[in-house]
C-alpha cells in the first residue's frame, strides 16, 4: 500500500508542476511587457518589494517590466499574477513549496 500511496503522491506533485509552468506561461503570455517576479516569504520582504500578499505566508514581490520610462503596470498586472498564484496554491497546496523562494523570467530564445 505505501507503494501505492508513494507513487499517489509523485503524480500529484507532477501535476502541481506542470499546472505551476502552464499557469506561469499563461501569465507571460497574457503581459508582454512582464519581465519576470518572484513568489517569497512575506516575512522577508520589506514594504518597496511587496507587490501582493498571497496567504499567511506567501507574496508576489520584485515584479519586473518592460516598458517606456513613467509607466507604472498598475493593479492590474498584479491582481492577475495573484489570482492565478492564490488559485493554484487553492488547487495544488503542495505547489506552495514549487513556488516559495522562486523567481520567475521571461526566457528569451
């Protein structure tokens, strides 16, 4: 039975990360001008990084774009990048520990 639960617990941790990657390309395809942000401890980020709380623990902090100089993204962006955390962390409780401490970029090719 612990073989069965073991492997239980793989594939659900393999679906949190394939729906973590899904929903972050979502997110950069939805803002062209996102750069990149990263998902911490709220504790360890002060109040200039802090760009939206998530739970207890957890904020979206160092939201990076690109843009002309003067332009601020505004709410928006970053009401968007915390529903989709917050729904992830409410589908996947497991994707916290996926995301906690991560910095997520735009890769370029």
């Amino acid at each position: 039975m612990k073989a069965l639960q073991g492997t239980s617990e793989v594939r659900r941790a393999d679906v949190a990360a394939a729906d973590v990657a899904a929903r972050i390309a979502g997110l950069f395809s939805r803002w062209p001008i996102l750069e990149g942000f990263s998902v911490q401890e709220r504790s360890s980020v002060g109040k200039d990084r802090l760009r939206a709380t998530l739970d207890g623990s957890l904020c979206i902090a160092d939201v990076v774009v690109r843009t002309w100089p003067g332009y601020d993204a505004g709410a928006g962006l970053y009401e968007d990048l915390a529903e989709a955390m917050l729904e992830l962390l409410d589908e996947h409780p497991e994707a916290g520990g996926l995301l906690r401490g991560t910095t997520f970029a735009r890769s370029l090719h």
